[in-house]
C-alpha cells in the first residue's frame, strides 16, 4: 500500500484538491446544489473506480488490499446512493452520514496498518476521526440532517474526504522523493 500511495502521490493530491473544489462550489452556489451534488456523486464514482483499479495495479500488497478496494467500494456506493436520492435531502443527509462514518473508519485504520511507514500517519488518523464524528453527529440527531441541508453535507464530507486525500498525497511524497536519495 505504501508503493502504491507513492506511486499515486500525485493522483491524489489532485483527486483532493477537486473534492475540496466541489464542497466549496456546493457553499458558494446554494442555487445549484443539485448539479453540484450530482458533480461529486459522479466524482465519487471515478474516484471508487481508480481506488479499486489501483489495488489491481499493485497485487504484491495483499494486506493493504483490502482497505483500499473497501475504500474505493464505499466511494463508489456513496456516489450511487447519492445519484439516488438526490432530490430528498432528508434522505441524502443519511447517505453522507453513512459515507462519512465508512470513509472515516477506513481512514483510521489505514493508518493505524500504516503506522510505521507513513510519516505522519497521525494526521490521516485525525481526519479519519473526523469523518466519523461528523457522521455520528449527523446520525444523533436527524434534525440536523433537514437543518442543514444537502450543499453543507456534501461540503463538509468533501472538504473531510479531501484533507484525507492531500495528506495521503503529501506523504506519499514525502515517501517516493526519500526513495530517491
């Protein structure tokens, strides 16, 4: 998974910084949240896609495997849930929630398994824990999932998702230009 994250360095800083722009158009156009949301349901696809073709592009890294196909299996549900029901927003509020609380865990114990490896692991931790924070705030009280509406969850589950992303990029390079010296 290390090679791999690497590798992919680039990739995800890139993946990153477009979730980060989706969740700061959903904020800056409440008017054309259906597009936007619809943008990052079609994003979370391709990126689930190019999680799960990623493992296949490194089978020596068996362990680690399964959690990033896991990851990429979630990203690719959560973009299909949320092409689902776009238009309720009561119940897309239970799709990010949901999505937050699976990508969070993954998070977490992808750097837990990474530990070691990962420079700093801790900040993946930390943003894993977040996500899964915001998720079981979303799901303590549904309230909040009608209050808040359909651009602020799908702002804060993209500026999350994409922290992650930029953390695992940054010290994917930090880990490809060590290999180099």
């Amino acid at each position: 998974m290390i090679s791999a994250i690497a590798g992919s360095w680039r990739s995800l800083v890139v993946r990153g910084v477009l979730v980060i722009a989706l969740g700061i158009a959903a904020l800056a156009f409440p008017s054309q949240t259906i597009w936007i949301v619809g943008a990052f349901a079609l994003y979370a696809i391709v990126h689930g896609a190019i999680d799960i073709a990623m493992v296949f592009r490194s089978p020596g890294e068996a362990t680690h495997a399964v959690l990033v196909f896991l990851e990429g299996a979630i990203w690719v549900a959560g973009g299909a849930a949320t092409f689902h029901w776009l238009t309720s927003a009561f119940t897309l509020g239970y799709v990010v929630a949901f999505w937050a609380l699976g990508l969070g865990a993954v998070a977490v114990v992808i750097a837990v398994a990474a530990w070691g490896h990962l420079p700093d692991a801790w900040m993946l931790a930390v943003v894993g824990v977040l996500a899964v924070a915001f998720g079981g705030w979303l799901l303590h009280d549904p309230v909040h999932l009608f209050l808040m509406g359909p651009a602020i969850e799908i702002a804060a589950l993209a500026f999350v998702s994409g922290a992650s992303m930029l953390v695992l990029g940054f010290q994917g390079r930090k880990i490809g230009s060590a290999r180099l010296k």
